[in-house]
C-alpha cells in the first residue's frame, strides 16, 4: 500500500521545505524512542522527511508514489541513502538534523566529521562574591583588596598535568584519538558509541610522571588576592566583572570570570535614587514664614539654599548636579531637599497670645 508521507508528517501538498523541516522536527521529538515513543512511527518519520526532504526524491514520489523506484530506480525501503547502515528496516537518519535536536548525534554514531576534538577542554568555573561598599566609597569610587579561595593554574607544569621533564607518549589504550568506539545493541539496531579514553582521560597522551605539585589535574587550590578598581557611581546590587579571574580551566583551558555584586551600606543622611540623592532638612516656623538662607550638606560639600517666604512643609528644592557621577557617561545626578518645619513645643502663655494675634 502506499504511503502518504505528507500526512505522516502532517503537512499540505503545497508545503515549503522549511514546513516540511520544521514538522519532521516536531513529530521526531513526539515520538523519538529516548523520550517514550513508539520506535516504529518514529522510523515511518525519518522514512517519509527523507523522501519529502529531497528535492529531487520528493518530485519523483509526487510523480510515483512510494513505488517510484519502479518508475525511475530512485527509492527503495532498505536502501541506505546516507552511507549508514546501523538502523535496520532501511531507517536510516539525517544526521544533521538530528544531532540539532538531540545533542549531537554526531559523537554518538561515530559521525563527528573530524570537526570536534576527542574532549572538550573544560572552561574554569565562574566565581561570585559579595563586596560590600560605604555609600561615599560607591559614590566616589575607590580601590579594594579581595581575597578569595580558588583553583588557579599549576605554576610547576603550567596546566599540562605532567611533572616537568617527563616523557609523553601516545595514549595506548586508543591510540591517540583520546576516544573508544563501542558497539551497542538497541530496538533500533546496532549503534556505535564514542568513549572517552579512562586512561588518558580524552588527551590522547599519557605521561610517565604526574605533577608533584597538582598531581596531574593541572590546577590547585590557593587564596588569590586581587586589587579591585571601583568605578565612581556604581550602585547596589551592580555587578562588576574580572574576565579571567575566575577558577583554572582543566588542562589549560580557559579560566572563567570573577564576578563582584556590588552591596552599598545605607548612610544616615544621604538617600540614593539612582545617581540622585535626596534629603531632608527642617527649619523653624519662623524660617517658613519670613523665609531664610540655610546650609545644606551635599556629597560635593556644603551649599547654601535660599528659603523663600511661605515655605510650606513638604516642599522640596532641586539642587542640580549634585547628585552621583553617572557611570560610562558624562554629568552628575541631582540633589533634592524636602522641608520640613518643626512646630515648636511647649509655648508660654506670652507666645501663645502672639501667635493668636497674627491668626496663623
């Protein structure tokens, strides 16, 4: 019986090559035998993008059918279109495809086209620490001394693992590939795995003396010390980074980053709103009413604001440009300053009498 391989993979007659690729995708995650699925539907899925898949192969079977190879001898149900024959029932996959959606197949099978290394170097570790800060450090910037544990590269063998002056030779155990290839047997058939190598760990190398200082894993553990720039105008819960500074890659890979979250101390007159500041300064009954000049602390020292007559309480005034530096740009936040008046307590008879009369 025919097959419609455009209703296995769900798709129209007209359907674009994307569409088509973008169905096959879907219906192979539903139904890939790793994740629960029926191993049948799932080669049925393979067999019908293969086909569909094709430019050539899709035209000749709109023509024909699933029988076109009688009409042209382009597709037959077992023949092995791309040069592997580990799936039995002629399931055979693109690896392409497939290796995007499940992780690399490639390395799997045995198929890696020489692109990737037998391992992979491991990067270092990233590192996070809190750096706590006083407001006016974070507000003028300022140097700091950190110290903190951490795996940093062997300075006797340099991260190669190896004692200096020992001999390396080519890994017996796989020759050199830093990898085994292992026939296993599965419901689909006969799959070929790739190892890495236990003895050499993936080198490909062995040497004839491990490192008496790291014992062969290329890093150690020390306390690293760093001086540690901070920027004017950085705020809390701001993050800097120190590329590098992080743990020692294996075998000298990459070390990863050092990342510092910045924590900013309160301060008990300064509020910050991002490179703003605020505060809040009281003046007299007197000074709201007949109006005054009063001086006010700022984080670029102090300045006098005049107080107009009838100041209400709850006013507040803007200092511009005395607020924070802002960071990677020029110019300064503002400062802003909200009154309040203090009522006077505990008023002679006299002074009651006086404030009657003026009836305020």
């Amino acid at each position: 019986m025919s097959k419609d391989y455009y209703n296995i993979l769900g798709v129209s007659k007209s359907a674009t090559a994307e569409e088509i690729k973008t169905a096959f995708r879907k219906k192979a995650h539903e139904h890939h035998p790793d994740k629960g699925g029926d191993a049948e539907k799932f080669k049925e899925i393979n067999e019908a993008y293969q086909v569909l898949g094709n430019q050539n192969k899709r035209k000749q079977y709109d023509q024909f059918g699933t029988t076109f190879n009688n009409g042209s001898g382009g597709f037959s149900g077992g023949q092995n279109w791309g040069g592997f024959s580990g799936f039995q029932n002629g399931a055979n996959f693109d690896f392409e495809d497939i290796s995007d959606m499940f992780g690399g197949f490639g390395d799997i099978f045995g198929f890696s086209g020489g692109r990737g290394r037998a391992k992979r170097e491991t990067v270092g570790r990233d590192l996070e620490m809190i750096l706590k800060l006083d407001f006016l450090e974070a507000v003028y910037g300022t140097e700091k001394e950190i110290s903190f544990p951490k795996k940093a590269q062997c300075d006797r063998c340099y991260g190669s693992g190896a004692e200096p002056g020992a001999k390396i030779e080519t890994c017996s155990n796989c020759h050199g590939t830093g990898f085994l290839i292992k026939l296993q047997r599965t419901i689909l058939g006969n799959i070929q795995t790739k190892q890495t190598c236990s003895k050499c760990n993936g080198e490909g190398k062995t040497y004839s003396e491990n490192c008496s200082k790291c014992g062969g894993s290329g890093v150690y553990k020390k306390q690293e010390t760093l001086k540690v720039k901070i920027p004017a105008g950085i705020n809390n819960g701001e993050t800097i980074r120190l590329s590098g500074k992080g743990e020692a890659g294996e075998k000298g890979a990459l070390a990863g980053d050092l990342f510092l979250r910045i924590q900013v101390l309160p301060h008990a007159k300064f509020e910050r709103d991002g490179y703003d500041i605020k505060t809040d300064e009281e003046i007299s009954v007197k000074q709201a009413i007949l109006g005054d000049k009063i001086e006010i602390e700022t984080i670029h020292g102090n300045i006098k604001l005049k107080i107009p007559e009838g100041t209400q309480s709850g006013t507040i005034f803007k200092l511009k440009d005395k607020g924070v530096n802002r960071l990677q740009s020029s110019g300064k936040g503002d400062h802003y300053v909200r009154i309040k008046i203090k009522i006077p307590k505990g008023l002679t008879k006299k002074e009651k009498n006086i404030i009657e009369e003026l009836n305020i």
